[in-house]
C-alpha cells in the first residue's frame, strides 16, 4: 500500500512540473517584441523606456522654430500703382450754428435760407425741428456760412418749416480802442468828475485832458 501511494504521488509531481515548465515555455515564446502588442487590447503591460535610454535613443528634442515672414514678391500689383496721386481725407464739415441773435457785429449776410421737417401726426416736434434744423445747416454750409439766424417758425400738425438767414461770422471785428466809444464831451464830463472826487492828481488831470483834446 505505501508503495503504491508513493508511485501515485511520484507520477502526480511528474505532471505538475510538466505543466510548469510548458507555461514557462509559452510566456518566454509570447512575450511582446514592440509597444504595438501590448496594453489593453493585448493585456500585456507595456515595458517602461526609461529617462536614459530615450535620450540615448532619440536624441534631445527638436528646438521650436520661429515663423518667419514671407518674402514679398516683387512681381505682384502694387496698391497704389506707383506715380498715382492719393488725395487726401476730405476735411471735416464746417460747424453751423443756428440762433436768434448774431454772435458779433462782424457777421456778414449771405442769403436766406428754409428748413422743413414732416413726419405727420406720429412724429414728435423735437424729431421735426431738428430736420428742419440740419436743411438750414446744410443750406448755410454750401453757401459758406457758419452761422444761422432764425427770422420764423411756422407750422402744424403735419410739419414745420423755419426761414433763416445765412451768416459768415468767421471774421470776428477788431476790439475798439480804449475810450473810442465815448464823445470828446463825455470823456472831458468824466475827467471833470475823477478830478472833483479827487482820484486824479491836478497833473494828470491836465495831461489827460489835453491827451482829449489833442483827439479832435
């Protein structure tokens, strides 16, 4: 009986490393030469390159390179055509202002202008007036003009028109000289009355007075 167990046990520890060295075998003969059999898919890990051995394989990492502008071509239509005139941005409109009294005595008439502004019952007065306002300045800036004096407004439900006068106010007149307002007889009155109340000293009095007569 011991005999037999012992050949049953022998002949069983046979097979076991049998098995074992033909697993062995196969995992040698399976193992994966390339990253592409292995991962998920493969279920087999995928061997780990290490820091030194990529460098040593690969080499240092290419450096960015700058984008570079390209050549222009000398071939190519120019814009502008060489010689061709540009002109120059138009200048700003001229400013016009609408008012009811001249800004100085130096305005210069040009002629009479009208601005109109409709719209109906549905469009307020403010909308109207001002449409009315930007024809007259329109009309007075083609004349010349900078400036706009209202004589009338008139009108209705329906609309509005106002009549103006174009104006070139740009040249302003000279100031008046000092005194040149008043009359030779004012300006001895009121050197008499600075002399009484005693402001002016008899010298100046005499040199002033004579300053006026020597006017006439």
């Amino acid at each position: 009986m011991k005999d037999s167990r012992r050949r049953w046990f022998g002949a069983y520890a046979a097979v076991v490393l049998a098995l074992a060295a033909g697993c062995a075998t196969s995992s040698a003969d399976t193992q994966p030469t390339s990253n592409s059999a292995c991962g998920f898919a493969a279920e087999v890990p995928c061997p780990t390159q290490t820091a030194s051995a990529a460098s040593a394989g690969q080499g240092a990492a290419p450096a960015a390179k700058e984008p570079t502008t390209p050549a222009k071509d000398p071939t190519a239509p120019q814009w502008p055509p060489a010689g061709m005139a540009v002109p120059a941005s138009a200048p700003p409109p001229k400013r016009v202002e609408i008012g009811r009294l001249l800004p100085h005595a130096g305005c210069r008439e040009l002629a009479q202008v009208t601005g109109s502004g409709g719209g109906g019952i549905w469009t307020s007065s403010a909308t109207k007036t001002e449409k009315a306002y930007d024809e007259i300045r329109s009309s007075t800036r083609t004349l010349g003009g900078d400036y706009a004096l209202i004589d009338l407004v008139a009108g209705d439900a329906r609309g509005i028109t106002i009549t103006a006068h174009a104006y070139d106010c740009s040249v302003a007149p000279p100031a008046p000289a000092a005194g040149a307002g008043a009359s030779v007889d004012e300006r001895l009155r009121r050197l008499d009355q600075l002399k009484r109340d005693g402001l002016i000293t008899p010298d100046e009095y005499a040199t002033k007075r004579r300053a006026i007569l020597d006017d006439l």
